[in-house]
C-alpha cells in the first residue's frame, strides 16, 4: 500500500508540474478585466467538478471579495438543483447550464468550466451558447482536450487523465485564480 501511495503521490505531481505559469497568467487577467468591468463570472462542471465550481464561487465571491473595494459578481450554475432538475426534466439535461446562462449571461462575462473529459454535453452546450452571446469562455480540460478545448477561448490542459489528479489540479488553477486577488489585492488597483 505505501508503494501505491508513493506512485500516486508521484503521478499527482507530475500532473501538478504539468502546469505552465505563463498560461495562468493570462487567466487572472480575464478575471481582472471581469471584476475592473463588473462582469459576471459563472462556473460549471460535473460530479467532482461541480464541487469545484461551488469551492471556486465561494473563495471568489467570500475571500478574494473580501479585500477588494468591490465584490466579485460570481455564480456556480451547479448550485441550485431544483432549477438543475427543472430543466434537465422539462428540456434537456444537455441544456441545464445553457438555460441558466440565457437567464443571467451578458455579453463580455466569463464562463469557466471544469472538466476532465472536455466533452460534457452539457458543458459543450454551454461554450456553445456563450460563443453566441459574447461570453469569454475558459476551458480547465485534462489530457484528452475534448470538444471543450477547441470551443474555449482560453484552455488550460491537465497532462493526465485520472478524474482525482485532474479534479485536484483544476482545483489547483481555480485556487490560483482565486488568491491572486486574495493575496496581492493590488491587482485589482486596491
């Protein structure tokens, strides 16, 4: 079992390492464009995503806000699951994150999503959509890439494809988008 472990542990590091700073970079700069405008910023995933999504709203929108001389405006279209379960009943399940977004989406808002397959029906529906209101879409993808990488606007790929590692790691970038601002609040010219 330790032998296990120390793999495991020595796969997620690759996988963290696989990770280019100079692609997060320009990550942080959509979202201070998005707070400097007072643009919307929504997050969506599945399964464990989802769960990153709703972990990256709160640390966007509670702490990175708190030190800010405005709040961020963020939403995790994962979080309401009576509205969820409306439209995958009354539509289709592919449409539950597109339909939230004709509600609440403007053009010039950002639309991030998590996943490790790039190819979520339901995800790609919602890159689909944002492309045609002027959304900024951002693409968190594992090694496969998927549809959701050839749809985004920006794209940062996860060099594997084990759902955990690539859950962890995308929590990682949704972690860095989040205390850039926590911890240096001067980028946002606080």
């Amino acid at each position: 079992m330790q032998q296990w472990i120390a793999d495991y542990l020595a796969a997620q590091i690759r996988a963290v390492n696989s990770l280019n700073p100079a692609e997060l970079a320009p990550l942080v700069e959509t979202l201070r464009d998005a707070w400097k405008r007072d643009a919307q910023v929504f997050a969506i995933g599945n399964g464990g995503s989802a769960a990153n999504a709703s972990h990256f709203a709160v640390d966007l929108g509670k702490g990175a806000s708190d030190v800010l001389p405005r709040r961020f405006r963020v939403l995790s279209l994962t979080d309401n699951t009576p509205w969820i379960t409306a439209l995958g009943n009354d539509y289709r399940y592919d449409e539950i994150f597109s339909r939230q977004l004709a509600n609440y989406a403007r053009p010039g808002d950002v639309l991030i999503a998590a996943s490790v397959s790039g190819n979520s029906p339901n995800l790609v529906t919602a890159f689909e959509y944002a492309r045609t209101k002027g959304v900024k879409t951002i693409a968190l993808v594992g090694a496969k890439r998927g549809r959701l990488a050839e749809l985004g606007d920006q794209v940062i790929v996860v060099d594997d494809t084990h759902y955990g590692r690539v859950e962890d790691v995308q929590m990682h970038i949704l972690h860095i988008l989040c205390y850039a601002f926590w911890e240096n609040p001067a980028l946002a010219g606080a």
